[in-house]
C-alpha cells in the first residue's frame, strides 16, 4: 500500500450465496455508521469472481457494481474489486493475462480504484508449460500479480492473497517456507499481502507473529480475519465480538477485513465490536499527534471485549424490531445522492434508509439510545411505543448460544458444563438433593431458551428472523432433549422411545449421513470445545489428533510431569532420557495406534496433555519393546543399563486389558482442570476402543510417580496386584 492507510472493515469472502446488492448496500451505510472504511468484493460463489472469472459482466451486473462503487465512495469507504483464478489459470499463457487485465479494465470503467488479487484455497500444481517457465508455483505467483501491478498503474491499494496464507500451511514451517520466502523477495514491496495468523481461524493474533510474518514477507501484512467466519460448517454461527487482538497490533499490520458469517443479518455484533476497537486505535493516535507537551499525559483507549459486547447489545436491540420482510433484498433502496460531507461520526440514518414495498411506514430511529440497564431495555417501535418482551439479556443468551469458534459464550458454558456434571453424577444409591437442585436449575435454562425462541417468532425484522431460525430451532430441540434426559434418568417409571432403547427418531441425532460418517472417522468427538474450569471461564482447551510435529512437547511434558529430584541429575546430562524410558518406544513404535493419540491444545496453542494407545501390547512387550531398549543402551551407554528395565505382563492381562495407554496432564493446571481433562480423553478413547470390539486398557505407572497413580485412580483405574510385577512399576486397568 503506496500511502499511509489503515483498512478496517469487512471482506466478503465466503463459500456460500452471496450477499444481493441491498444487503451490500445496507452493509455501507452500516460501515458509515460505525466508522469502518474498507469493503472487498471477493465471493467465492459469485462465478465470475472465480470459477468463470475471465468472462466479463453483463451490463445489467456491471450497472450493478457502479452503483456499489458510487454508494461506497460516498460511504468513504474503498471498495475494493477481488478476483479469484487460481482454479484453473496458466501462469504463462498470454490470452489468460489479457483475460484478466480486461476484467480489470471493465470495473475500472465504472469507478474501481482498488484491487485485489487471490490465489487462496487451490491446488499448488502448475502445467507443465508453466513448470517450463517458471522455478517455482510462488514465481509464477509473482510475476503475474507484478505485471497486473504495473498495467493498473501501481494503484495506492493492492492486496495479493497466497496460497500459504497461514503459517499452519507454510511446510516444513513458516520461517523455512520457500513459497513465503519468494513471495516476500520477489513480491512488489507496494503491494500488500493477506494472512490470517497462525491457523485459518486464528484464536489469537500476537504481535511477535505478526513481526515474524513481516519480516518473512519483508512488509506488514494485511489481517484478512475468519474469527467469525462460518462457511467451513454451517452448523455454527460465530456472533461473538472481536477478540484476541491487540490494539497494539495496529501499528504491524495495514489493516484488519473481517471475513463473516455468511448470514448477512447476524453480523451486528462481531462488526459493531470490530469497529469499537478500531475507534480505539483512531483516538490514541489522534491524542498522540495532538499531544504536544511531554509533560501532559492523555488517557489511553483500552479495548475491553465485554464493554465492546455490551454495547453492541444495546445497539443491536432496536434492529430486531425494524420492519423488514424476509426478501428484503429485492426492496427498492432510496439512496441519498446531496453533495453534503458524510462522516462517520455526523451521519444521519436518512442518509440511506430501506423503502419496503408492502409498507412505507418508518423503521425504528437507528439513532435511538438506550439505558444500560439490561433488565429494563425494551424494543420501541415508532410512535405507539409498543412493547416488546425481548430483551437486552435475550440478545445476550443469542449472542452466547452462538459465540466464538473457540469459546462459547460464558453464560452458556456454565450451562453446558452443568448437563456435563449432571450427566455423569446421577447415583440412585446416594443422597440426590444436590443433583435435583442443579437438574432443576438446567430445566430452567432450557426453557429461558425456549422462551427466546418464542420471542424471536414475533419480532418484525423477518430478514433476521430466518437468518437465526434454524439454528436456534436447532439449539432449542437439542437443550430439551438434554432436559428430558435428565428427567428420565431419574424417574423410574418412565420408558422413553430415545433413550437407550436403540429405536431413535432422526431428531434426536443430528447430521443424518454426514453425522454418519463422522462417526467412524477418528475424530469422533473430540474436537468439541472443552472449557473444563467452571470458576475460571478464560481456560479453553482444543483435543486434536497427534502429528509427529508434536513429539517435542509432548517428550518435555512427560518429562516435567514424572520429575523427581534423585533424577535431576541424570537428567541435566541427557535432558530426554526420562521421557525417552517412559514414552519413547511408544512413539517411535509402528503399533502405536496414531488414530487413537491426541493432544490437548491450550488457548495459547500450547501441548498441555496427550494420550498414547498401543492396542497390541502383547506384541510391543515381546518384540518391539526389547529393540527400543536395545536402542537406549546405544543412546545413552554411560546410563546404569538397568535404569531401562524390561516390561512383560501375564497373559492374562493381555486377554483382559488388551490396550495399553500413556496419558499426561499438565501438572501444574488446576486439579479441576486435570481430571476433566482426564475423564475427557477416556471417554473418547473407551468410545472408540469399544467401536472396535475391545473391552480393557491398562497402564503402567512407576511407584515414584505418585500423583500420576492418584490420577489413574480418579479416573476409575483399578490396581492389579501381581506376584512377579517389578517393584517399581504399578499395573493398573479399567474395564468398559
């Protein structure tokens, strides 16, 4: 970017139907209000910004982007024109430069000053007319975006987006990516580049990353933002508010474009929020330049996440109950064409405002302002002042049910985490007080929920309405089911046709024959989101499969968790000794099971626990066993040799509790947080185990190790005494 810009605002960059031209065209004036200032035109199912991307529009949609073009100049908002034709270009051929230099050319002739060009989410294969003409897929990646540069005259935006776009693409890693490497020696330094942070749904975006990209890229980057973005499962929506990025980033980065859901209507909060840090950044530097005296200090703008999500609440509230029909998007827009200077802070909502067909009548004053008292904002719609029972703690538990791709809503994890210590604490044998009093505390809930579905039947904006409806139907139908649940495992009487019976009704299972086949793949459910700490909700945790990227932290957890100090000294010699004797062979053995070896991912992308499976232990104490021990004496010769002892159970252990594992916990965490955990990886492991016909696991566990027993134990580990067991080592099993 040639001059000193800061974009802040939306890119639509979806999968999924795009926006029509009224939505985009309410999204400005929803930009002018909340004081963003960028738009990029990039949907990926609009064929002729992909799939069909050399084809030129016809003058009816050309007419309809020369009216977006002047809405968002008089927005001042710049409106940026993207192209995709990664799919199916030929770096090399000439008629596919034309083809793109002409469609350029035709936007150009409505107004387009800004340009984008992307190369995300395509195969990295070339031609072989390409591999002849170029090194490498990022120079071939190079020299296209250069040339286009030059023919559009160097314009002062141009945003290029590569094919590693996140540093969990860049192979073997992000410093030693030979695509970035090129992309940032051989790119124009004027042309900026987009990159979503460390995954493509980054939690967080931390300023160390940013400086490691940049200096990779060899200029700062341009956020382009998919925390609330939805089209990878539209079973979510991701309504929560900006979060997990630093103001302080502003100042290494050109700019943030948020990438949304893909329901226009449900992307108040995540915008509002967006642009509440954004006018932080703008006041702090605004006091700054202003800020002559070094002895006068001004008082810093800090973005909190929940004053953002509060106010956003309360500016949300009015737009429930504005008269718009579920086709809106086909209703006229008036568009207020006078020379007068639009501002963000000055603008009126007459500025542009939404005629529907079938009633002229006014929508509620955009403008209106709202007390901060949840419990007493109520909808107003205009003159007659009729009431309505939604509330700002409605939209809340919405916003909640519907939060982050990371976080649920604190509110709702609290409930969650409730049906979770229902679930697995109902004893018909002890006191049951406690349980009925919580039981009855979820039943409550369930019906808050039901209560808002209610109220969201009856609000006038039908447009938001249907956008929600589904998913909230959803939501509604699967807390009852927990509800009756809980109602039935504690009435003996009752016989329910879901439960347990095996003769299902196909709402009661969500997915049909995608759930299907998620089922058997080995993801089973571990993926799910697990905030295990009831009293502490900023712990969220995330269980994936194991990669052999992760043998380094999960060698030096294993080493912190079993430390014992008569050890310390052979480990300050040979600081991977202890987990190479605990977990080495496992690791390196082809009979670990990989489809069932996990870790547990803190919210700072940290290995904070992992679980090893061998489901032939047999076979791995007789054979594989003795060729790692072999192998350690040769790694460690000056090591007293009977420091890596033999391990050989009975047959009968073997028979019985055929599968061995290894499960580790960050010792250091919350005990809470560690037998959730625990109890967490065992239910996946046992649930999958049984899907394959075995019925017990075993672990062994050196006597040392005390909490490390204590903690099998907890999870329902038993001890299994044995004559000839060596001294050192404690064998314990679970049945299921």
């Amino acid at each position: 970017m040639k001059k000193n810009y800061f974009l802040c605002g939306i890119i639509e960059g979806y999968y999924g139907r795009p926006w029509s031209l009224n939505q985009r065209k309410i999204l400005f004036e929803t930009c002018l209000r909340f004081g963003l200032n960028a738009y990029v035109y990039a949907p990926k199912d609009d064929a002729k910004h992909r799939s069909r991307w050399r084809d030129l529009y016809t003058n009816d949609e050309l007419n309809e982007l020369r009216q977006l073009i002047h809405i968002a100049k008089q927005c001042e908002i710049y409106f940026i024109y993207a192209l995709s034709p990664g799919l199916d270009i030929s770096y090399s051929s000439e008629k596919d430069l034309l083809a793109l230099k002409r469609k350029f050319d035709q936007l150009s002739s409505v107004g387009c000053e800004h340009w984008s060009l992307l190369f995300d989410d395509i195969e990295n294969e070339m031609s072989q007319e390409d591999k002849n003409n170029f090194p490498s897929f990022a120079h071939a990646h190079v020299s296209l975006t250069n040339q286009l540069y030059e023919y559009l005259k160097k314009p002062n935006i141009f945003l290029f987006c590569p094919t590693v776009y996140c540093s969990r693409m860049a192979v073997p890693s992000l410093d030693k990516s030979s695509y970035l490497q090129t992309i940032g020696d051989d790119l124009h330094p004027d042309i900026d580049i987009f990159w979503t942070g460390p995954k493509v749904v980054s939690r967080q975006i931390t300023i160390s990353h940013i400086l490691s990209v940049n200096n990779l890229l060899k200029r700062c980057v341009t956020i382009w933002d998919n925390l609330n973005a939805n089209d990878y499962d539209q079973r979510r929506l991701c309504m929560g508010p900006f979060s997990g990025r630093s103001l302080n980033l502003s100042s290494h980065i050109c700019g943030i474009l948020s990438n949304p859901n893909c329901e226009f209507e449900l992307n108040f909060v995540p915008l509002n929020t967006l642009s509440q840090w954004f006018q932080s950044i703008k006041l702090n530097e605004k006091h700054r330049q202003y800020d002559n005296d070094e002895n006068d200090t001004f008082r810093l703008e800090i973005y909190q996440v929940d004053k953002a999500l509060n106010q956003s609440l309360i500016d949300w509230l009015p737009e429930f109950n504005k008269i718009k029909s579920a086709n809106y998007s086909q209703e006229i827009i008036k568009i207020d064409n006078s020379p007068e200077e639009m501002n963000p802070k000055g603008a009126s909502s007459s500025s542009l405002s939404l005629i529907n067909d079938e009633d002229s009548q006014d929508s509620i004053n955009e403008n209106q302002m709202y007390s901060s008292s949840s419990k007493t904002h109520k909808m107003e719609c205009d003159q007659n002042s009729i009431h309505y029972d939604l509330t700002i703690d409605d939209i809340r538990l919405l916003v909640e049910l519907f939060y982050l791709p990371y976080q649920h809503g604190p509110n709702v994890q609290q409930i969650f985490m409730e049906f979770y210590w229902l679930r697995y604490n109902y004893n018909p044998h002890q006191n049951l007080d406690e349980w009925r009093c919580r039981a009855q505390l979820f039943h409550n809930n369930a019906k808050n929920i039901s209560r808002l579905l209610e109220k969201l039947i009856k609000i006038q904006n039908r447009a938001l309405l249907y956008d929600v409806y589904n998913y909230i139907n959803d939501m509604n139908s699967t807390i009852i089911l927990c509800s009756k649940y809980l109602h039935w495992i504690d009435d003996d009487q009752k016989r329910s046709l879901v439960f347990m019976s095996g003769d299902i009704e196909p709402w009661s299972k969500r997915g049909g024959i995608a759930g299907d086949f998620l089922d058997i793949l080995p993801l089973g459910d571990f993926q799910s989101l697990i905030k295990s700490d009831l009293n502490s909700l900023s712990n969220t945790f995330i269980i994936r499969a194991m990669t052999s990227n992760d043998q380094s932290s999960i060698y030096d957890l294993c080493s912190t968790v079993c430390y014992q100090d008569d050890l310390s000294h052979l480990l300050n010699q040979h600081s991977h000794i202890l987990a190479d004797k605990i977990i080495g062979g496992y690791v390196s053995s082809s009979l670990n099971n990989n489809n069932l070896c996990f870790v547990i991912e803190n919210d700072q992308d940290k290995i904070c626990g992992f679980l090893l499976t061998i489901n032939e232990s047999e076979k791995y104490d007789k054979y594989i066993q003795t060729k790692w021990i072999e192998q350690l004496h040769e790694k460690y010769p000056d090591v007293d040799q009977n420091f890596f002892e033999l391990i050989e159970c009975p047959q009968w252990i073997y028979d019985r509790y055929s599968v061995r594992i290894q499960i580790f916990i960050d010792s250091t965490m919350n005990k809470n947080n560690i037998y959730y955990l625990g109890t967490k990886l065992m239910k996946i492991l046992i649930k999958n185990l049984s899907q394959q016909g075995f019925r017990g696991c075993h672990t062994l566990v050196d006597e040392r190790f005390t909490l490390l027993h204590k903690f099998y134990l907890n999870l329902g580990f038993i001890d299994i005494p044995i004559i000839d067991q060596n001294n050192q080592n404690i064998l314990l099993g679970k049945q299921f």
